[in-house]
C-alpha cells in the first residue's frame, strides 16, 4: 500500500514537537512527510530567544538537526514560504511549485501585533519575533544611546531585557494602567514596576502613542495623548500576537471573530484533512500563546493520526513562572478570582520586595489560583495544590507567609499523587517520573531525556530535580550533587576544568563540559571560578551576562533602586586627605555618609549614572574599589596595634593593610572578611571572621572558618606563633584550598564543617602538605595577586564599560523623577513608603 503525504506548514517550536511525536508512533511508517518553514534556519526555541544577544547562536537553540530530519526521511523545505491552500484538490503552492497532501497540519504560530501608529514604518521602529528580528534589533542598535519597547506584557519585558544587554537605556511604554496586566494584579504590577526601575529600565504607564515622528535628540520621538513624549533611537512593538490564520482564510476555513483557526479537540479543522495546532488555532474561542498549549495540541493530533480518539485537547494551564529582567514573576490559575465565591489572601512584604496573592473557593478548601512577584520560592508548593485539587490547610495563609512568621514549608515531593502533573509542557506526571526511574534511569538527566521533562519552559526544573532526587533516596540510588542541570559537575570539578584547560568563557565550558543554555544557579557561579582563575574584568563582555545586579553596576543596590559607593581603606587606616575628598565627594553629590562595621565609609544614595563620576573623583584621589558588590575580600579590620596602644605587641594596622593589599580582588565562593589583633584583647573581633590573625609576643595566631551574620561561629584556631611570612603562606594556601573545593555560595564555616576530617583534615592539608598542593596553591595565588586590577579604574577609563552606567534620556544626568527624600539628622534619605 503506497503512503499518504502529510504536509506540516510551519517549522517552529509546536510544529517540531508535533513531527517528534509523530515519527515516534506507529503511523510515522503510513506517511512521506514534508515541512515547510518560512524561515531560513531549523526550528529555535523561542522561550529563550533573548539569550542570543548573550551570546547564544542558532545551533545553540536549535530545537533539533539537519541530520534528525534525514533520518527521519523528512522532506524539509526552509525559506520556503507557502503562499496558498487548494482544499479541493489537496495541494499547496509556495513560490517554488504545487504539492499535493493527504492530510494537512497547519502550525503556522503567530505574528507580532503592531498597533496602528502613524510612523510605526519609520526606520527603526521593529518587532521582537525571530532571530532574523533580533538581528535587525542588534543593527539598529548600532550607534543607539536608547530603546523604547512598546508592550508591557511577557514578551515585551524580555525585549527589555534584550535592549540592557546590548547596552542601551531601556523604557517600556504599556497602554493599560500596569505591567503584565494579564498575569497580575495592581499591587502585583505595581511591584514589579518598582523592581524593574530599580534596575534601570523606565516604565511608562496609561500612555497611548498617537504619532511616531522623528527626533530632535534622537532618531525617533513618540508623541502621547496626554501630549507629553519620549524619544528614542529605537522602538519595539511587543504588544502581543495575532494567529498567522491568512493561509487558513484565504482557503475558506472556518476562522474565528478576532481570528485564529477553528479546532475541535482532535485538532482538526471545518476540514477533514486539515489540522491546525499552535498560537494559530482557535479552541473554545481561545488562542493559547505559550508552548505548553501547543506541545499538547501536538500530542493530540499526533494521537488522531495513530486512530487514538479518545484522547483529546480539553484546553490548558495557563500558569506561568518566570524571571523578567532578574524579578521572580508567578502566575497560577485564576489569578484574578473570576471564579463566584472566590475569595483572596494577601501577603505583601515591600520592604523585602515580597507580594504573594491566593485564590481560594468560598469554602476555604480549594486553591483557585495565585500570584507571585519577587519571590518564587513558593510557586512550585501552589501549582501542585491548584493542579491536583489539593485540600488546602486549615490556615491555608501560611503557605504563602515566611517561616519566620508561621509560613509552612514546602510541599514535598512525597506529598505529591501520581498523577501530579510536573511538566506541563510536555504532559509528565510524578507517576511517569516514577516509571521512568523504574525502567532504568538513574540520575536528572536521563529521566529528562526520557519524558522530555522541563525540556520545554524549563519552569518546572527544581520541582522536578526534587521528585526524582525524592524517589531515588527511596530506591537507595545516591543522589547526584551536580551544580545544576546543566553540568554533571560540582562547583568543584568546573573549578578544575575551567583551571586545566584554559577555559576563559562561559559558553565555551558548557559546549564542551554541559549542555543547554545554563541558569540562574550556574551562571554565577561559573562567573565566579573565571574571576577567581583568570582575574579578567568583570565587565569583559562574556562575563556580564552571568552577573547578578550589584556585580553588573559594580556597586550594592539599595532598596530605593540607588546605589552605595564604598571604597577600599585597607586595615581602616585613612589619610586625612582622602577624608577629605570622601566629605567633597558626599557633598557635591548629597550622599548618606556612614562608617562601616568593617572601618570603612558608605556613601549612599548615587544614581547609576552617577557612578563613574564618582569613581573618577575618588580614584584621581588614590582609592580603589572596595569589591562591596562582589563575593570576594570585603574587608580587614584591625585594632591601632602597638604604634599606639600600651598593650599591643605586633604591628596590627600594617599586617592587616599587607592582607588586604593581597587579596583584594580574589573572587571566592563567597564574602570573606578578615580581621588583625594587635594583642589578646581582640578589639579588632578577629575570632569572627573568616580569617583572624591575633598578635603573640613570638609572632601571630591565626584563626579560620568564623563568621557572623544569621548563624555566628566562633573561629577555630588553625596555627600559633607564626611569623609574617609564615602567615601570608598559610592563609595563601586555606584560601585557595576554600576557593577551589567549596560549593556555591558556601561561607567558609560550612565549609570546613563538611570536609570529611573537618579542621584536623584542612591542618594536614594546609600545614603537613598532605596533598602535595601547597606549592600550587601558593603559585595560583601569586598569579590572582600579580593580575589585580581595580574593576572601577578600569571601568571609567574604558568608553564602552561606561555607557552601561547611561540611566535617564530626557533629565538630566544627576536628576531622580522616582524617588523622594527627606533630611534626617543632618542628612538625605529615602523617604520610607509606611511613613
């Protein structure tokens, strides 16, 4: 029996699902299948489109290979635009020839809506789609001090984010009255609107543009209707999508009132044999515009195809958890309580930054839906109570409070039924989990590779690393303690590789040693192992997309969005010249002015265009950066050691400025601060610290692994008596030994606590040699020391490095439109919003 012909139009995220599912059934073997893309490039994962202006490439997206379609016996047609449909004959034309189809799968996804503004033709006035659109964006920003997208919404917050990383002054101009204003609430809106100009990006509000004209002091100007404007060297419409249905209608299938093409649950058409799947199909007067939706419909019409009718598309949750501009953003069921009865808790926390919202039915036992800003710690907890219909608490506030305030834990896994739906994008429950594990996968990644879990929005990647590091404790397999999903390695193996093999970036350590794009777990973290090995800067254009704020502005973000300013006073030992320039400095720019528990001074209150200006000043008068931003060297207190004091014996103030003068700079695993004693009276608080150094009448003491904050730990004593140069090789080789063993994020306390052999262990390595790694350690620490480099100097000195730190277009430089401020004792601070 000869095969039919299957033709898929469309060769996006849903329409290489749909092909995958299909050529893995039975009735891949009944079909010649050929695709047609419109596109030149194989199908990309969208959901991830901004990381190309972070470096990814289309291979790094690529959905799948030239060679899987081969295999397949797939023919497929890219850059080929199919431009008609002949339904009673069964073919199609492109600009290339007819082809004829047996059964026909529309997957043509969606177009960018763009508002009908006169001038929205205008040179530079984009959309944000495709790779061909992010490369239009990335030309135009050539040359651009400014860019303005036009849509508050999911895609244009990411557009946003896209526009900062090629370094440009971001706004967002969104017509309703808040952002995202189909997943939140007002004070949900309203808080990430104040997380969002925290990081320098403005948002405009309630503006309508009437006319797109050119600028005076830029390309563009767009005029509003309440008369004011904004000009910009470049506009984004990412203003939401349309169904691409002009195929479909133009044909004569039944197309909805506002668009999209008509589906019943198969998927399938007012045709027969023709199927409609993804953002261009209508079902129940819906068009569902994320991936999860489509990978369903996918699975559907390939069930139709295999003769499987019962299975059948009933709609989808719509939930979604993401990370805009670095802001946790959370949306669960019906957020909005449209449902009758529905009535809502609230927790908003704003001094932390914290709003958290549930839906629950009238009678108190059913969770209907929820929101999250800021925090989504507890989204994974919610999904599974409002997917599975879990019986909510008695108190059902405290599964959205703090622990510190009654907040319960999280849900485990183990209270999660089989039939608990983990990745919605591609439909696997626990139960499919725990059968995957069953049937042989031992370890995250092969149970992914397995049920394609978390391979779709990646949103439910730590719930379901929980689940299956859960069912493997449960069948005695050891749990792995890779760093993430995307490296079977711990922090500590990267460590080495990154070392031996000269690895310099990012993406080249995750093309030979992981996989994926990388997230907010490991990238950091391999930041940190690139400082720490090479020392280049951390704005050196590979490394600025794995930073977090402060280490990207290279100052502390305060809770006003404005910065603090603290320079490096090795051992707290200051002139009274540089005194003086910190009191000018404060000054001219009206800075808060503190002194430090680590004897240094804050300056606060500096708006990010201020802060190379600063710097400039204050490195003209000999200071450096004191690195309060990064997780590295903070400090080295010290008493006035036995200069001045009758009861010091050694020469405190100048060790700990030697100590500081040497590690300043050093990336590690986390802050370290450090402390010098000049007698047992212990006024510099050394037992504290990472690394305490008490003065003897023979020479010095040094103490390691304390520290205060929210678990204090006394420091243990490591060696006595030992002298200046003694001292510098032993904390040289425990420093670099923590360096290159912890884990991430791990303070040193822990640290030590979780060697096997703990402080006796650490002294074998450090003081005996034990591991023949003490001439190593001391060598890589001689290298980080000779390769310093004040990130600041470097940064204002560099015309490139300084445009990141461009904040306001229409205002002056120094000026704040947002925030306000009152004088107390003597000086400016933000005005508190509870006052």
């Amino acid at each position: 029996m000869s095969k039919k012909t299957l033709i898929v139009v469309g060769n996006g995220m849903v329409g290489h699902h749909f092909l995958e599912q299909l050529c893995a059934s039975p009735a891949a073997a009944d079909f010649e299948i050929i695709v047609f893309g419109e596109e030149k490039q194989l199908a990309y994962d969208r959901v991830h489109l901004s990381e190309y202006f972070g470096g990814s490439s289309h291979a790094d997206l690529a959905m799948g290979t030239l060679e899987w379609y081969t295999e397949q016996g797939i023919q497929l047609h890219l850059n080929e635009q199919v431009t008609g449909i002949n339904r009673e004959h069964r073919t199609l034309e492109t600009p290339r020839g007819s082809y004829r189809y047996d059964e026909l799968v529309l997957a043509t996804g969606s177009y960018p809506f763009v508002p009908p503004i006169d001038g929205n033709d205008r040179p530079h006035c984009l959309v944000y789609r495709t790779l061909d659109d992010l490369d239009a964006i990335r030309a135009s920003s050539e040359g651009a001090r400014t860019g303005v997208v036009v849509g508050g919404g999911l895609l244009g917050l990411e557009a946003a984010n896209a526009l900062k990383s090629l370094g440009l002054e971001a706004h967002v101009v969104e017509f309703a009255p808040r952002l995202m204003p189909v997943q939140l609430d007002a004070d949900g809106g309203a808080l990430l609107r104040h997380k969002i100009e925290e990081l320098g990006v403005q948002v405009h509000t309630e503006k309508a543009t009437t006319v797109i004209t050119e600028g005076e002091d830029a390309r563009l100007r767009m005029n509003f209707s309440d008369e004011s404007f904004l000009e910009t060297d470049l506009i984004v419409f990412s203003a939401g999508i349309r169904p691409q249905d002009a195929l479909a209608r133009a044909s004569g299938l039944e197309i909805g009132e506002r668009g999209g093409i008509v589906i019943d649950n198969h998927c399938t058409t007012s045709d027969p044999h023709v199927h409609a799947i993804g953002e261009c199909a209508l079902w129940e007067q819906k068009i569902f515009g994320l991936v999860a939706p489509g990978y369903t419909m996918a699975r559907t019409l390939s069930a139709a195809l295999n003769g499987d009718r019962d299975t059948a598309f009933t709609g989808a949750d719509m939930s979604t958890k993401l990370k805009l501009l670095g802001v946790d953003v959370g949306s669960i069921g019906d957020a909005h309580a449209q449902t009758p009865g529905a009535r809502n808790i609230r927790f908003n926390d704003e001094q932390a930054g914290h709003y958290r919202r549930m839906v629950i039915s009238e009678d108190g036992k059913t969770l209907l839906g929820a929101i999250l800003v800021g925090d989504n710690s507890h989204y994974d907890t919610l999904l599974q109570y409002a997917l599975n219909g879990i019986t909510l608490p008695e108190n059902p506030e405290t599964l959205i409070l703090p622990e510190s305030q009654g907040g319960a834990p999280a849900l485990g896994p183990d209270a999660l039924p089989e039939t608990a739906s983990i990745c919605s994008c591609h439909n696997v429950t626990k139960g499919d989990i725990c059968g995957a594990i069953d049937t042989g996968c031992s370890d995250l990644g092969s149970v992914k590779a397995e049920t394609k879990a978390s391979t779709g929005c990646g949103g439910c990647t730590a719930l379901l690393k929980n689940v299956v590091d859960s069912e493997l404790e449960k069948r005695g397999v050891e749990v792995s303690k890779d760093l993430c999903e995307h490296f079977p390695y711990s922090r500590q193996e990267l460590f080495h590789l990154v070392k031996v093999n000269g690895i310099r970036t990012f993406r080249t350590l995750i093309s030979q040693h992981g996989k994926g794009h990388g997230c907010d777990i490991c990238k950091p973290a391999v930041a940190s192992i690139l400082a720490t090995c090479w020392n280049e800067h951390i704005l050196a254009t590979d490394h600025v997309p794995l930073q977090d704020t402060n280490d990207t502005f290279m100052a502390n973000m305060q809770k006003n969005g404005t910065y603090s300013i603290v320079p490096r006073i090795p051992g707290g030992e200051i002139t009274p010249d540089k005194l003086i320039v910190l009191g000018e400095v404060a000054k001219e720019y009206d800075l808060y002015t503190k002194i430090t528990g680590g004897q240094r001074v804050d300056l606060f209150g500096a708006t990010l265009s201020q802060l190379p200006d600063i710097w400039e000043k204050l490195i003209a008068a000999g200071f450096e950066t004191g690195h309060a931003y990064g997780k590295s060297l903070r400090t080295v207190k010290s008493c006035v050691g036995n200069t001045w004091c009758r009861y010091g014996v050694q020469d405190s103030v100048g060790m700990a400025i030697r100590l500081e003068d040497r590690y300043k700079g050093l990336r590690a695993p986390h802050k370290v601060k450090m402390a010098v004693s000049g007698c047992t009276r212990e006024c510099a608080e050394a037992q504290s610290k990472d690394f305490g150094v008490i003065a003897t009448e023979k020479g010095w003491n040094l103490y390691v692994c304390g520290n205060g904050g929210m678990r204090p730990r006394h420091a243990d004593l490591f060696a006595t008596d030992l002298s200046d140069e003694e001292l510098i090789r032993t904390i040289d080789r425990v420093v670099m030994f923590y360096v290159r063993t912890a884990d991430r994020l791990q303070r040193t306390s822990v640290w030590m606590e979780n060697l096997e052999g703990g402080l006796e262990y650490l002294k074998q390595v450090v003081l005996e040699d034990s591991l023949g790694i003490g001439a190593e350690l001391e060598e890589h620490m001689e290298g980080i020391v000779g390769t310093y480099q004040c990130e600041w100097k470097t940064a204002v000195e560099d015309p490139e490095k300084r445009k990141r730190f461009r904040e306001f277009v229409n205002a002056p430089s120094q000026s704040d439109p947002v925030q306000e401020w009152t004088i107390e004792r003597g000086q400016r601070r933000p005005v508190l919003e509870s006052a």
